[in-house]
C-alpha cells in the first residue's frame, strides 16, 4: 500500500512539475511539440531512476561512512551529469531523429533541478533503495504525463485564434498555470 500511495502522489498529488516546480525550463522548452515532448519524458524518467540509484548508493556507501555528507550537491549534480553524457552517446546511436528533436534540450536534463530534486527528497525523506526507485519512476512519469498534456495543450494554442499579445510564451504560462490548478484537485485523493 505503501508504494501504491508514493506512485499516486508523486504522480497527480506532487507532480514534480506542477506542484513542487522543479524542472520547469525543459518543461516549457521541449513543450512545443509532443513527440519531442514524450523523447523529452522517456530521457528524464531514465535518467531520474538511474540517478536516484547511483545517488542512493553513494549517499549511504560514501558520503556517511566519510562523515562528508556536505558534498553531497556536488557529488549529485556529478553524477547526473555524467548519466546525462551516457544518455546522449546511447540516443545518438539508438535514436538519431530524436537526439535531433531533442537538440539543446538534452544538455538541460544536466541542469534539470527535477531530477537533482527527486534525488535530495529521496534522501530527506529517508526512503529504502527500493521505495526509491519506485519515487523516482513515479516522479518522472509524472514529469512525463505534465509534458504530454502541456504539450498537446501547446499545440492546440498554436491553431487558436488569439490576440498576437498572447501568442507564444504568454498563452503557454497561463496554460501551465491552469494545468497545475487543475492537478491540485487531486490534492484529497490520497
């Protein structure tokens, strides 16, 4: 039950996107269209999950027993980076159309604060390995689930008729707005 309760929350209750807003900058960079949008999603929820693994582990493997748990950013934003490159070398030769789509959006998964997020919150709320890996697969399908809608939403604003003022970026963050009042519905659920 209790893996039930972090797979809801972290999906619709505290989606890491429109709740906690963390990693808002690839959400409405990568929005625009929404097969790049799911590549985008899919990138995230691979790296979020590995990371939270390797982050896990060297938490508990060598940051406590060195008493240096002050480096424990650091050590993070280094490893997420490093999966970040792994994860581009694999899509380039897997996938040569989306690591295109994708483009500069992929570097940002480096400094996607969703995924550093998840690994601190993993940490603070002093999860086992695998309630840990079960919250990070959640958050990034939740991450990926708020991109997928966002996006579609995106792309019907793009055959809107509005006024030339709200076109663009002005239509996409009330959109975004509306999208996170809509999942605070779901705050009772669990």
């Amino acid at each position: 039950m209790d893996y039930l309760i972090i797979i809801i929350s972290a999906i619709f209750i505290n989606n890491i996107v429109l709740a906690k807003f963390l990693g808002i900058c690839p959400f409405l960079g990568v929005s625009k269209n929404t097969s790049t949008a799911v590549g985008m999603g899919a990138a995230v929820i691979f790296v979020m999950t590995i990371a939270t693994i390797i982050t896990y582990l060297v938490h508990h493997y060598l940051l406590i027993p060195f008493n240096i748990g002050y480096m424990q950013t650091v050590t993070y934003i280094l490893v997420i980076a490093f999966l970040v490159q792994v994860v581009e070398i694999i899509m380039k030769k897997v996938s040569p159309e989306l690591y295109q789509a994708l483009g500069v959006y992929l570097p940002l998964i480096t400094t996607n604060c969703a995924i550093l997020g998840v690994a601190i919150l993993v940490i603070q709320q002093d999860f086992n390995l695998i309630k840990s890996v079960v919250f990070a697969v959640a958050n990034g399908l939740g991450f990926m689930l708020a991109i997928i809608i966002f996006s579609s939403l995106r792309e019907q604003l793009d055959t809107a008729d509005l006024p030339e003022y709200m076109q663009g970026v002005p239509a996409a963050l009330i959109t975004a707005s509306i999208l996170s009042m809509a999942f605070m519905g779901f705050a009772g659920l669990v």
